[in-house]
C-alpha cells in the first residue's frame, strides 16, 4: 500500500519550514547528537545522517496534522479511535552527503508504528531521491514540493545521498495506539 498525492501548496510548505526556526532540535533516539542537531548512524551495513527538529501539534501546526490524519482515513478505510490525534512530527533536514540507506521502520524501538506519511517540502536540491521497492521493482516518490506521502512501516524504502543543497520534509507516524480493533462480539 503506496499513496502519494499533491495536498500542499507551496506556501504551506514554507511555513512548515518556518516551524524548524522557531524550535529547537529535539532528540529522540540515541544516535542523535545535540550539540550539532543531527542524527548520525553508521556501521558496515547500514548509515543514515540528517539534522531533525521536533514539530509538535499545536494552534500553529495543528491544521498539518488534521490534514494528513483525514487524507490518511480516506486513502486507507482504517478505522481509526474516536477523538486521536496525530500529536508529533518531525522535519528532517539533509544537507550535502546525507543519506538515509535502504531501510523499513519497525523494528525494536518502533514496534507500535503502523504507517509513516510524509510531505516533500522542497525541491531545489540535487540527490536526495526517494525510493521504495516493490518486490523487485524500484519506485521514487515525487520531488514537487506539497506532495504527501502514505505507505506501511514494512515497506522497504531509502533517501539517497544529498549532492547539492538541502532536502526538507515532514515525517509523521500513525502508531497501532490509534486504530480501532476489531471487536470479537
């Protein structure tokens, strides 16, 4: 399950932007370094590196929020609690040489995450493709800014290497605390 669609002007997307300058970076693993604001993971298998800030919902960022919540209930049927929110964000920033390499998003310390949805916020950088792969087949999402995106956590997916500016998007979750279970009665 793949969704991917234009939902965002581009003035939304730069008042998003404008929410990292009136934050500060926010840790929220161990491979974050808090005195350059970066994420940084390396080993012989895996790298990912890139600068993140913590947007969370509020009177200003709220209506993000309420956006992408009823675009991810029209596009999936998923029956979600009454009354939930989607309470956090992230804006990930990659600069020249970052990366995120091939990847999903549950593992240990996700276990709860269910979906990431995501909005490509700008478009003036060179590298920085976002691709997902489909069996064997690869995939890249849009670079034009305002595009939403809404996959499963298991699907396999990666941000190549920055070669030329600066990448922003917002990145959101929808954790199993959201969805309504099936009664059995």
């Amino acid at each position: 399950m793949v969704f991917e669609e234009q939902l965002f002007t581009e003035s939304e997307c730069q008042f998003i932007i404008s929410l990292s300058k009136s934050i500060t970076s926010t840790p929220f693993d161990d491979s974050f370094d808090v005195n350059t604001g970066k994420v940084y993971y390396s080993d012989e298998s895996f790298k990912k590196s890139y600068n993140v800030s913590m947007v969370i919902n509020n009177e200003k960022s709220g209506w993000i929020f309420k956006r992408l919540l009823k675009w991810f209930s029209e596009k999936t049927n998923t029956p979600l609690k009454d009354g939930i929110t989607l309470s956090v964000g992230l804006l990930h920033s990659y600069t020249v040489g970052d990366c995120f390499e091939k990847h999903i998003d549950i593992n240990d310390k996700f276990i709860n995450r269910r979906y990431n949805i995501g909005i490509q916020l700008n478009n003036d950088y060179e590298g920085g493709d976002y691709n997902y792969w489909i069996g064997n087949e690869i995939y890249s999402f849009s670079k034009v800014p305002g595009t939403a995106i809404l996959y499963s956590v298991d699907l396999l997916h990666e941000i190549t290497e920055i070669t030329e500016g600066n990448r922003i998007s917002f990145v959101t979750h929808v954790g199993k605390e959201l969805i309504k279970t099936k009664s059995l009665l």
